[in-house]
C-alpha cells in the first residue's frame, strides 16, 4: 500500500468557513503556488486522482461520446454520397473487373449501375442481324460477357453480370447454339443465354423445291414454325418481284429484267427467330445458295460463254428429271444436245410445272398446303396449252431452252449443267419401271422407240 500526503478527510469547517477554491489560489497573484494536495487546503486534486480521472466518465460521458461518433459517420456518409464519392466510385469500379462477385454487394452495384450510364440498357447496335452464338460447357458468366463485347453484341461486360447476378441466374449456363439479333439489350441478352429462353425455330426446306412449295409450308405453319411471324404471302410477293435494292446486294445472280429469285433460294435447315421477316429469309436463302455454288463455280459459267442464270435453268431441270448424281451429267447432256438441235425438249417438268403454277392461282394461297405438287397431268403433256405469260414453259410445243429455273437446284445439278456430258450424242432417255430413279439413254428416235416398248410404255 502507499501512503500519500494530504490523502485524509478535509476538516469540514473549512469548507464551512468558505475557502477559496483551489483553482483561484493555485494561479492567484503574486501568491506562491501551494503544493499539489496539500493537507488542509480545500478543493484541491491529488495527483492520483489526476492520473487516473476518466474524461467524461460516468453515463453523461459515455453518452456524448456515441453522439460524437454518430454525428462523424453522418458527415462522413455525406462526404462519400457527395464530394468523395466520384473518388470512391472510381475506387470500387476498378476493383469489379477483377472481383465481378463484388457485383453482389449492393452499394458496389449501385456505384456500376451510375458508372455505367446508358451502356446497362442500351443495345451495342442498331444492326438487326441474326447471328449464332454458342454457349460451351463449363463456361462461366464473365467469360460469356467478355466474348459478346467482343462479338461486338455487347458495350460493356459488367452490363451483363450486373444483370446476371441480380437475376440470380449467373450461374444458371446451358451449353448450345443460341440465336442472337445484334441489337439485343443486355437484358435480352441475359434472358436468351442465361435463362435459357432461346426463341429461335428451324424451318425445314427439301432441297429441288419451288418457289410455291416454299410459300405453301410457310401458309400452312406447321408446329416447328407455328411462332413464325411473317406472312407467306409476303414471301411469295417478295420472291416474285425481288425490290431493286435487293438484287443490287447480290450481283451475281444476274437475273434477266422481270425474273424471280426461282432456282436460287437454297433448300436446307434455317434457325430464325418468330419476327424474322420475309427479306431477312430470302437474304439468308440467297446468301446460302451463294456459299453452295460459290464464285468458282460462277466463274465457270462466264467462261463457259454462258449466264449463271442459264446454268441454274439447266440445272433446275436436271434436278427434277434424275435423283441420281452418276446420271446428270449425261441428262444435261441431253438436252443440250437437244438445244443445239433446235429440237423440242419434250421435258415433263417444264409442263407439270405451268400446270401447277395455273392450279394454284385458281386454288388460291390459303389452299396451298392442301395442294399436291409436281403430279403428272392424266391428258397428254403435249395436249395442254399455257397463256403466253408462261409459253415457253410447254416444252412439247416451244423450241429452246426455258425462260428460267422451275426450281432450286443442288450444287451436284449445278456442276452437270456446267460441264453437260454432251460427247455420248445422247438426246432422249426413258425412266426405268423399278431401277431405283434409273435412266436408259438413246442416240435415236428408233432405238427410242423400241426401248419404251420394251419398258411397257407403247405398245
């Protein structure tokens, strides 16, 4: 224990008497500064309890000290949602690129959200352009982010995972091929890829279809297209008088004045989108025929003294007499042989052909999908008359060439009109009853004849 001076009881008459305070005497004038805790003197302070006094101790104290505080985090909360925040944005939108997690925190994703601006709402393009896009396994929500900015489908990566990881769909990714229109906003670009809401369908087109059998599928809206939105008598009209500004994008189709796109839109498999509309797919037909055939193959019309539109007339018919790729090139041959003779061509497709365009017209569009194409007629072919419109159609009264294709043919009947086997002197052939699509070829009428005898066709 120790023992310290001037720690007993003051006498309470002093303080009765009415001595003056401590601090008066301490710093009194001209008077000698008395001891700190000197016995007898009231009001004065030992220097223990100097040392060990607590400011503001005591349940006052503690309460000014949680008003202090709560009033320096309300200025600086100011500070930081006014002149500090600009730097304290910028602070914490550099660190998301390495950390896109930090988009979860929600004062991180409101600072974004302002950082970001137009870029979080706004399409990356004005470019309507369908284009695929495939989504690999094991891909995380960042690495697709930064491929659509890359694609230039996107402005800014952080525009999508904000999106993402407010939607909780981050890590929600299905692998596949997703079709995607350039001016998606990042919101439908959320919608499409991570919650798996790929509206896109496949139409399915044979190949060595017509114009009117296209049109057809496209009325009857099957249930694969049933979300389609366009109209096929759109279709049917844009293929029919193709617009100048379209042909001027496809210079190499070379149509005569009055032609429709017959023979040049590609058969196969098309992933569209329900509002796709009818110049979107015949630019996507177009453009396919034009990989197909490629500019190789056009050239080699030109150098052939011939039009590509020719080449695809040739061809149409060829698709449409022989299955078989082996024969082609001697069907080809035949009918130019048959040209170079000015001899009719006796061609059953060209008729058939003008016989169903003449049906449907009467039929009317709505019937289409009812209609049953390229049957052969019961009266004789060469019994049936055509309006002048489409005379030259009626190959068993018309010499030459038809005025155009009849449908669209495939690269294998392309390559058979561009290099006919003419060599043989072939000029007329007959369908083998049961061979599988087979053809017997004759140099003369006589040996002709004989072989449709012998194939039960006369008599």
């Amino acid at each position: 224990m120790t023992i310290r001076r001037g720690g007993g009881p003051r006498d309470e008459r002093e303080v009765a008497a009415g001595s003056q305070p401590a601090a008066r005497r301490v710093h009194g004038a001209g008077g000698a500064r008395p001891h700190v805790g000197e016995p007898g003197r009231a009001g004065t302070v030992t220097a223990y309890e100097m040392a060990h006094r607590r400011p503001g101790s005591g349940a006052g104290g503690l309460l000014r000290v949680g008003i202090f505080l709560a009033i320096a985090a309300a200025i600086m909360l100011v500070l930081l949602g006014t002149v500090l925040r600009p730097l304290s944005r910028s602070i914490v939108v550099g660190l998301v690129d390495a950390n896109p997690g930090a988009l979860a925190m929600p004062f991180v994703a409101d600072f974004v959200r302002e950082d970001l601006g137009d870029d979080l709402t706004a399409p990356a393009s004005s470019d309507p352009t369908q284009v695929d896009f495939t989504v690999t396994a094991g891909e995380t929500a960042s690495g697709i982010a930064g491929r659509l900015v890359d694609g230039g489908l996107l402005r800014d990566a952080r525009a999508f995972l904000l999106i993402a990881i407010e939607r909780d769909v981050a890590g929600a990714l299905d692998a596949g091929t997703f079709l995607l229109r350039r001016n998606l906003t990042p919101d439908q670009l959320v919608g499409t890829l991570l919650e798996a809401k790929d509206p896109s369908i496949t139409i399915q087109l044979r190949t060595g279809l017509r114009l009117e059998q296209m049109t057809a599928y496209l009325e009857a809206r099957p249930d694969e297209i049933a979300t389609l939105q366009l109209e096929a008598a759109d279709f049917l009209a844009l293929v029919r008088k193709p617009p100048a500004a379209l042909l001027a994008d496809y210079p190499w189709l070379e149509l005569p004045k009055g032609a429709t796109l017959e023979g040049y839109l590609a058969g196969g498999a098309y992933r569209i989108l329900p509002d796709t509309s009818a110049e979107e797919l015949v630019r996507k037909m177009l453009d396919r025929f034009n990989e197909q055939v490629g500019p190789t193959r056009i050239q080699a019309a030109a150098d052939g003294g011939r039009s590509l539109h020719e080449v695809v007339t040739l061809a149409s018919l060829v698709e449409r007499e022989s299955p078989l790729d082996s024969e082609r090139p001697l069907v080809a041959g035949v009918y130019q042989n048959r040209v170079a003779r000015k001899m009719l061509l006796n061609a059953d497709p060209t008729v058939i052909w003008g016989v169903d365009l003449l049906a449907l017209e009467d039929l009317g569009l709505a019937r289409w999908p009812e209609y049953s194409f390229w049957n052969v007629p019961k009266e004789p072919l060469a019994s049936i008359e055509f309006p002048a419109s489409i005379a030259g159609y009626q190959t068993y009264r018309s010499r030459g060439m038809i005025p155009g294709p009849i449908s669209t043919p495939t690269v294998t009947s392309i390559e058979a009109a561009l290099a006919p086997d003419t060599a043989k002197g072939y000029l007329y052939f007959v369908a083998i009853p049961g061979g599988n699509g087979r053809h017997d070829f004759s140099k003369t009428y006589e040996e002709h004849l004989q072989k449709l005898r012998e194939y039960g066709y006369i008599r």
